[in-house]
C-alpha cells in the first residue's frame, strides 16, 4: 500500500494537484490508525467462520467476472441505443444477479450462511461510530486540501435528493460493493493466511471492477487503469473498516455517503 500511495502521490503532483495529493496520502494513514485506535476500544462481538474458502472464491471470482461483463455490455449498449429487447432484458437479468450481486448473496446463504457471517451485523452498535469517524475524516481533509472537489451539492442533484442518495449511494453502490469485498477478502485471507493480503487483493479486484465503467467513458485504458489505482487507498480504508469490524454495516455508512471527492481528480 505504501507502494501504490506513492504512485497515487506521483499521479496528483504531475498533474498539478500536488496538495490534493498529500491530502489523500494523509487520510489513508491517519483513518487506519484511527480505526485501530477506536476497534481496541471498542471489540467486535461477531466472529466470522467460513466453511470452504477455496470452492466459495473460485464461485465469486466467476460471478464477479460475470457482473464485469453484463455490465461493460449494459453501457454498450447503452451507447449504441440498441432496440433488440431480448438482448437488453437478458443483459438487465445478468447485470442485477452478477452486478449487483443477488447470485452470490443466494449462493452464500444456500450454504447455510448466516447474515451476521455475512458481514451483515454490527454488534455493539458503537461500531457505527467508527464509521461516522471514517466518513468525517474524509471531510475534514477533502475541506482542508481539496475543497473545489466536495460534490455534495452535484451529488444531490444527480442522485435525485436524499432519498437518491439513499437508494443509489447507500444501497446502491456501498452496499453492493462492500459485501462483495467482504466475501473476497474474508475467503482470500482464510486461504493464504498472510495478515491484510485479503484486503489488498480483494480492493486491487473492487478497483478494476471499475475498469468497464471508465474507459466507456473515457476511451483512454491508462487513464482508465490510473483511476482504478486511484481509489484503491480510499476502498483499502473502507476493506480495513469492515476487517477490524467484522461488519459491513460501519464502511457501508462511509462508503454510501462519500461525496467529499477526495479520490477523485
């Protein structure tokens, strides 16, 4: 990570953003400290037990790779204003069951999961709290060294109000997202028994699933492949969060309502 935060560094100061930049650096150190300070305190309850790491990543690694491609199909598409119905209503089935990702929710729970295995749990709800942290620090340094890029006020017009925000960022996007790299890094983890490589590899893999979204709209593969580096420090922190939780529910809360734009620019 420190690797890769250097070369996020190099990437805003080469365009100019150098402050930006040294913003960002700071917040991925300063938010993983805080979360270790707060999570001594404050001792997740859940424990996660995983039954076949192995058969269970090779299933969500085929589905991710599914969702990746219904929707890079979707926003052909979508571009080319396609009229066959069939095609777009089978795209549509692929891209909520792989994309979003309903397969592997019912896959999992098909094993016999339990939601709270599942990252769906928060106990003690104090937890949250570190997710409010996360989601603060993320304002207070976006206001301090890259206040143009706040997009609360874009963000709200876009996503249609608060109820937008709630249905497309929180659910939408957060949720969707942060269960998955849940999944990932806990099986990847329980394979390779190497502290935090689970929560490297799964954010390398959350980054590029962004990879189809970009160069559709940016017809540009580096620019494309520098912006999915870009936003791994920020999902590290958020893959960080639910590790030393064992919950989704407080990175989910900081994911949702990151419209501070510090990763972007």
């Amino acid at each position: 990570m420190a690797v890769i935060n250097l070369l996020v560094l190099a990437k805003f100061a080469y365009h100019g953003n150098y402050l930006h930049g040294v913003g960002y650096f700071i917040f991925f150190y300063a938010s993983i400290y805080g979360i270790d300070y707060f999570t001594d305190r404050i001792k997740p309850k859940t424990t996660i037990s995983i039954k076949k790491p192995k058969q269970e990543l090779f299933v969500i690694l085929i589905f991710i790779a599914l969702g990746v491609l219904f929707m890079a199909l979707k926003f052909l598409f979508d571009q080319q204003a396609s009229t066959n119905n069939a095609l777009r209503l089978t795209i549509l089935i692929g891209s909520l069951l792989f994309g979003l990702p309903l397969a592997a929710l019912i896959y999992l729970l098909f094993r016999k999961y339990k939601f709270s295995n599942l990252g769906f749990s928060c106990r003690p709800v104090a937890l949250i709290f570190i997710g409010v942290f996360v989601w603060a620090l993320t304002g207070l340094i976006a206001y301090l060294f890259n206040k143009n890029g706040i997009i609360w006020k874009e963000g709200y017009a876009e996503l249609g109000g608060v109820l937008g925000i709630i249905l497309q960022g929180i659910i939408g996007a957060a949720l969707v997202e942060e269960f998955t790299r849940f999944i990932l890094q806990t099986r990847i983890q329980e394979i390779l028994k190497i502290k935090h490589i689970g929560i490297l590899l799964a954010t390398i893999i959350w980054a590029f699933m962004h990879f189809p979204m970009s160069f559709f709209k940016t017809d540009h593969w580096l620019n494309s492949t520098m912006y999915c580096i870009q936003i791994i420090p920020i999902g590290y922190v958020w893959g960080y969060l639910s590790f030393k939780t064992k919950s989704i529910v407080p990175s989910v809360f900081a994911h949702g309502l990151n419209l501070w734009g510090l990763q972007n620019g």
